[in-house]
C-alpha cells in the first residue's frame, strides 16, 4: 500500500513538472510573438505597443512580464493612476520578480514613500537585501525616509549601505549616487562637516556631479566659507548645463529626491 501511494505521488509530481515545462514554454512562445515580434517593433508610447501585449493577454493573462511591460510606458508618461493595477497584477503573478519593480515605481515615480518602504521591507524579509536598478532595497528604503524626514533613520541604513559595500568590494564600488545621499543625510541634521566628507567622496568618483557640488556649496556657506561657496555653486551650474546631474537612468523621466533644479 505504501509503495502504491509513494508511486502515484511519484507519478503527479512528473505529471504535474511535465505541465508546468509545458505551460512555460507557451508563454515564451506568446512573449516572443506579442513582445519582440510585436510591442517592441513599435514606439514604446504607442496604440500598437499597448494592443500587442493585450493580444498575448488574451491568450493568458498570468503572464507576469506582459502585465510590467504594459505599465512601464505609463509610469514613464506619469499616468500612475493607470499603471499601479497593470504592475499590481504582476506582483500577483511573480511576486518574486515584480514586488521590488513595484516598490521602485512606488520610491521614484509615484512617490508614496511609505507605501514603497512597505514593498522594500518584504523584499528584505522574504529575498534579502538584493539589488533593483543597481541600488540595494536598503538604498531606497533610506531614500524614503529622507522624503518622510526621518532623517537619522536614512543615515544610519545609507551608513550600514556603503560599510556592506566597501567591506565586500572596496571603496571603489560605492555608487556615488549613494554618497550623495548620505551626504544629504548629514546635511538635513546640519551636521555641515560631515556632509562635506561624503560629498567630496562622490565627487571624488563623479568630478563633475553638479548636485553634490550644489549642496556642499550650501554646508560651507553655513561654515562662513562662502567665496569656495560661491566658486563651487558656478561650477556646479555649468556642469548641470552640461548634462552632469544624478546618472540614473530613470532620471530622464522623473526628478530624484534633492536633484537641483537651478
């Protein structure tokens, strides 16, 4: 009876893996048709991109990828509204894949920082702190607090942030980006001095970050060094004129915290 059993529970497994490969197969089948012989071949703001990927849909609509590729375009023409229950049913579908993409959108499009420190967290939990659009979920977790004004909270994670780093990979591996906002960390508690240290450290890897340059410019006007200020600030402008600000590569869409507009 025993060995009965243990073969027909035998027999579903390889039945039920069988299905599965099968199912897989499938979709890749109706990703490629839909997604690279289809919504790729036009502009990604198109009627067409947004009816090739309703099509694959149609066929099954469990398939996660399809759901993000057709909110992506939204987000990036700020129709949040519209995209938040396309990338929601991808979650459902693979949250594995998609709850750290939702918590981004959340951080940097949407804005609803407590909604995404939310995401970021179960992140952490269930998957560790991993990486999405090259920052760890601890990255943006501070960067929500530096929204919500918690600024001792955003230190202490950006802190833990670039000693994980260095401490792995070297100095030489910290995103600059990531010394930017520590350094905006120390400067929200007026701690001037310090927030020069992390400034010049991005600065050190990114000479011509205007935005860092803006802010170390304002720490040494409040240390009465206001011609270095003043020099600092020109610099800065000229090489904002120039293209050198936040290098995200979603920073074309949307404006970063404390990205300087001058």
């Amino acid at each position: 009876m025993k060995i009965t059993v243990l073969f027909c529970l035998f027999m579903f497994s390889l039945f039920s893996s069988q299905e599965k490969d099968a199912r897989q197969i499938l979709q890749q089948e109706i990703i490629k048709e839909h997604l690279e012989n289809g919504a790729w071949k036009y502009m990604l703001f198109s009627k067409e991109w947004q009816d090739n990927i309703d099509a694959g849909l149609k066929k099954d609509s469990t398939i996660a990828y399809l759901w993000q590729q057709k909110a992506m375009p939204l987000f990036k023409q700020r129709k949040y509204e519209l995209g938040m229950p396309l990338i929601d049913k991808a979650v459902y579908y693979d949250e594995e894949a998609y709850l750290p993409y939702r918590a981004f959108i959340l951080c940097i499009f949407v804005k609803n920082y407590s909604k995404a420190i939310d995401d970021f967290k179960e992140c952490v939990k269930k998957y560790g702190n991993q990486y999405e659009m090259d920052h760890t979920y601890n990255f943006y977790i501070a960067l929500c607090y530096l929204q919500l004004n918690l600024f001792d909270k955003a230190e202490k994670l950006l802190s833990d942030d670039i000693k994980s780093t260095v401490n792995k990979n070297g100095e030489d591996w910290v995103n600059p980006v990531t010394l930017f906002y520590y350094g905006i960390a120390k400067y929200e508690q007026q701690k001037w001095k310090e927030a020069i240290v992390e400034f010049d450290k991005a600065l050190k890897l990114y000479p011509r970050f205007s935005d860092a340059k803006f802010y170390k410019a304002i720490c040494l006007k409040h240390l009465n060094d206001t011609i270095k200020a003043n020099i600092l600030l020109a610099e800065g402008k000229k090489d904002a004129e120039e293209g050198n600000t936040i290098s995200e590569s979603n920073a074309i869409y949307e404006k970063y915290p404390y990205q300087v507009i001058w």
